[in-house]
C-alpha cells in the first residue's frame, strides 16, 4: 500500500473591507470598467494556436489595463433575495493568469488562491464595501519566496486598482504594498 502524505498548514490572512464612499451601483459599474471580463475568445484562440508566452502576456496586458480582468462574477444578493434576504452583493475572481504563472511554476497549488475572490457588498448600515483577501497574505503559506514577492506585488496593484477607482486606501494596505521589493 502507498504510503501517503498529509500538510496542514495553518496561517493567518488579512482581510480587508473598504468603504468605497459611494452607493453598490456606482461602484460595480466602475470596478467591472476597471476589471474587465477575461476575452476568453481569445483565450480560446491563442491556446488553439499554441501561441508562445510572449503573444500570452501581451494579450493580457491588453485585456487587463489595470493589471486584473474578471475570470467569474456572480449577482449574490439577487440569489439570496430569493430567500428573503435584503443585502447587496457580487462577488468576483479577478486575476491576471500571467503574473499566476510565475507563482504556479514553484507551486500549482497557488491557485487555490488564484484568482483573487473579492465581493462588492453592502454592510449593515448600508455602506458599500469592497472585501478582498490581501494577497500576500495568502501566498506567503506556501513559504516560497518567489511565490510571496508575488504575492506583495498583488498587494501593491490592488492598491493601484483602488486608487483607479477613487477609494481611500487604509494606511496598514498601503504600507504593506510599499514594501513590495
């Protein structure tokens, strides 16, 4: 019989809610303008074509001119109405597959982290947050540096994704994305 193997590894995660100032409607419109829909058509296209990691990395760099585009999305609130439920939200994968791969390439298990999840959700004095993980907060449990200076320079372009989209940054993210190296 096979011997197996079983880690646990425990570790602890940040996350942040942000009040994004503004009303559930407005912010979604501006995050999905900002985090545009993975053009899976394309996609498509270049994995037919075995297109080389250059043509892959310029596609996304298109694709995502803030550094992320939408892999999933799902209206939460509009289900959980069904039920009875009053509360606002979406949530999201977001990423970027070329900045995954230079994590996955020391681990493919980073993708239990990747793409990133974040809500839009309303809380329950009705103020709109944006929720998301930090990501160095996630990929530095696989105690791989390579995969954790990846995982700060997430950090920092979260804080430049919000910056784009006209949030106040708390100062405990903001530092946390400076000490990228």
């Amino acid at each position: 019989m096979p011997t197996q193997n079983f880690v646990a590894v425990p570790h602890e995660v940040v996350r942040w809610s942000i009040d994004t100032g503004t009303s559930f409607e407005d912010f979604r419109a501006r995050y999905e303008v900002a985090v545009p829909v993975l053009d899976i058509d394309r996609m498509t296209q270049l994995r037919t074509e075995r297109a080389s990691w250059d043509t892959v990395v310029t596609a996304a760099a298109e694709n995502a001119p803030h550094g992320f585009m939408r892999f999933w999305s799902t209206d939460v609130g509009a289900t959980m109405r069904l039920a009875g439920n009053r509360g606002l939200c979406a949530t999201y994968l977001m990423g970027n597959h070329t900045i995954a791969e230079r994590m996955y390439r020391h681990d493919p298990a980073v993708m239990l982290y990747a793409p990133l999840r974040t809500t839009i959700h309303q809380d329950r004095q009705g103020a709109t947050l944006f929720s998301i993980d930090q990501p160095s907060t996630r990929f530095s449990s696989f105690d791989v540096p390579d995969i954790a200076a990846v995982g700060q320079e997430l950090d920092r372009k979260v804080v430049n994704l919000l910056k784009v989209l006209d949030v106040t940054i708390p100062p405990a993210l903001s530092a946390a994305a400076a000490n990228v190296r």
